[in-house]
C-alpha cells in the first residue's frame, strides 16, 4: 500500500520532496531512527549483560505490585499491564488528534490532544509509583535486594538496568507531555489554523508513537523474557 | 515562505483520503489482543510451566515484532508512505536485527568461557542464598562484584 510513483515523474531534480513528505516530517523521522539506535543499544547491553549471567531475578516474583494493594497481587505483572494499556490509549488518540488535523476540525484536534496528554501523565504517574515501590522494597542503583531465580545472589546489574533504561524512557514520554501541551496550546491559539495545516501535530504524534513503541520493547525485555 | 507554505500545505493534505479512523481502532484491537494474549501466557506459565522458557520467549518477541509492526505502520503512517522512503527506515532497521543477534551471541559466549575458565566464577555463582520464609526479613542490598 505504499505510494507508487507516477511514471516518468523526476524526484530528485530538486525543487520538490523526494519522497513527498515535508522536510521536518522527514528528519523528524531521521531523529527516530538515531534515538531508536540510542534504545536499542541499552536494551541490547542490557541482553548481553543478561545472556552472560548464570542467573536473573525472576520478573513475576518482583514485579507484583499494584497501588492500594497491601502486599502481592494474585498475578503477576498486573501494574505494568495497566501502563501499557495506558499508553497504547494515549497513542490512538494521538493518531486521532492527526486526523482531525486533517480534517482542518481545531477542536477535535484540542480533544485529543488534551486526552494524549492526560494517558502520558496518567503513565508518568505510574512509573513515578513503580519506581517508588521497588525503592522502598530496597532496590536502586548500586542496591539490588531481589534474589536470583535459582536462588542465588544476584548482582546490581538488574537494578541498574531497569531504573536506566525504564529512566531513559520516562524521561522521553515527560519531553513528550510537554511537547504535546506545546501543540495544545499552539492549537487554541489558532497557529495551525492560520498556517492552513496541521504538520506539527503530525511531527509530534511521530515523537509519542516512538516512545509507544519504545514501551512496548522495554516491556518485553523487562518484564516478559 | 509562501513557496514552503504552499508545499507543506501540498504535503499535509496529500494523503488525506488514506486515513481512517476504522484502520486506526483495528490496530487498537490488534495490539490489545497481542498484549492480553502475552500476558496470559506468560502468568500462564509462571503457574504451570507448560512450555520451556525459550519457546515462550520465541513468542513473546514475534508478538513485540508484530506490535512494532502495527504501530510503525499504522499509527505512524508509514505503510501509506513512498516506498523510497520505507526503505531508509527498513534497511537501516534489517541490519540492526544483524546487531542484537551478535551480541546476544557474544553475551553467550562470554557466559560459557567464563564457566569454562574462572572457577571463582562458577562457584560464586552456585552458592544459593539461605531461603527467605518471611518476605520482608532476609533481603539484603545485592553486590555480588
């Protein structure tokens, strides 16, 4: 389904786009594959780290808690199911907000946008509680209280991982809030109703799907495998 | 200005008549589905252990592939984009499945010589802690280098 070029159209003899997209929207996505890049090396120490280990704590033992719950939930992994859901939420009405841009509509584009940033805080929220958790469980970096699936003692290594890389990553979806309200606000204004599209909203919806997508890697690695 | 303002304008409401919001929910679906279906397996599994951890693993990184998938295309619009343009994004992102796979393997490697080679290693890693019977009392801060 991807565009097909009209036969005997020149792309590249300047003037125009090469592939027909706007220049910011393109090194926007040129910024996504460097900071993919940038993720993807973390994670990818992270399994190297992990692969050369004799044992690892067991992310069902430790991951087990839910807020206003004394204690340990029945099933495992019940918060972080919930901030996945968050956050794949906050991104279709992101891409929502896109298409009532689309449509010139100012405030559909305000609706959504207002409930994209409402998930990310919603997630922010979450993870500010997870992180909280585990650090009054005793876990930071430098301290790792978990034992080892086999029983063993295990090493820093898991801690220090999961609070930088979980860290990295809010630190993406807190940028991406305040780009969002950034947008809301410029959307009230009437600034993309005057320019006569709304690009921006699409540049800053390619931003949150990223760290959508990031979550979902980071939620794999962490807490599945 | 106004020659950039006119081609963004061009580029914005260029492919205007692709979106619908009907494939945006579908892939909602999708990716709900994938998540549920992967937590059912892997809570599934920490109850039984009805299928070695590899296998499940197997899974779990074909549905994070699939969910990647969707959402690159669908959400971020990709599939509906000029192929040029999928391709600086696929090729770039092939080769980069080239460098997990040689550092998982490098990982492994290193786990296997250093059994091999360093007994301290191996007998450090063989000392199993004294099991805790109350949960909030043996934890203790982990460093084990």
């Amino acid at each position: 389904m991807a565009q097909a070029v009209a036969a005997g159209q020149k792309l590249w003899s300047g003037g125009k786009s090469p592939f027909n997209v706007e220049y910011g929207k393109l090194m926007m996505w040129y910024f996504l594959m460097s900071d993919a890049f940038t993720f993807g090396a973390f994670l990818i120490s992270y399994g190297t780290i992990r692969f050369s280990s004799n044992s690892w704590p067991n992310p069902n033992e430790v991951f087990r808690s839910f807020p206003g719950v004394k204690g340990e939930m029945p099933i495992p992994l019940a918060f972080v199911s919930l901030m996945t859901f968050i956050l794949i939420m906050s991104s279709v009405t992101m891409v929502l907000a896109v298409g009532a841009g689309h449509q010139n509509d100012r405030k559909g584009v305000m609706k959504w946008m207002f409930f994209t940033i409402l998930g990310g805080l919603a997630f922010l929220g979450c993870q500010a509680w997870e992180w909280t958790h585990l650090h009054g469980e005793g876990a930071w970096w430098g301290r790792n209280p978990f034992m080892n699936i086999d029983g063993t003692q295990s090493t820093t290594n898991f801690t220090n991982f999961f609070f930088t890389i979980t860290g990295f990553h809010g630190f993406h979806v807190f940028s991406g809030v305040i780009i969002n309200i950034i947008m809301l606000i410029m959307t009230w204004k009437g600034v993309f109703e005057q320019k006569g599209h709304y690009l921006m909203i699409e540049k800053a919806g390619l931003y949150w799907h990223f760290v959508d997508l990031v979550w979902v890697f980071v939620f794999t690695c962490f807490y599945l495998l | 200005m106004d020659h950039t303002h006119s081609t963004a304008t061009e580029a914005a409401h260029d492919d205007g008549h692709s979106f619908s919001t009907k494939a945006i929910w579908r892939t909602f679906w999708i990716l709900l589905i994938i998540t549920v279906a992967e937590l059912a397996l892997a809570i599934w599994y920490y109850e039984t252990d009805f299928l070695p951890k590899h296998f499940l693993n197997g899974i779990f990184v074909i549905g994070t592939l699939a969910k990647a998938f969707f959402i690159i295309a669908e959400f971020m619009h990709l599939r509906y984009e000029l192929k040029n343009l999928i391709m600086t994004i696929g090729i770039p992102a092939t080769l980069f499945l080239w460098f997990l796979g040689a550092f998982l393997w490098d990982g492994n490697s290193f786990k296997n010589l250093r059994n091999k080679y360093d007994r301290n290693h191996v007998e450090q890693s063989k000392k199993v802690v004294k099991e805790k019977e109350e949960k909030h009392e043996a934890r203790k801060p982990g460093a084990m280098e």
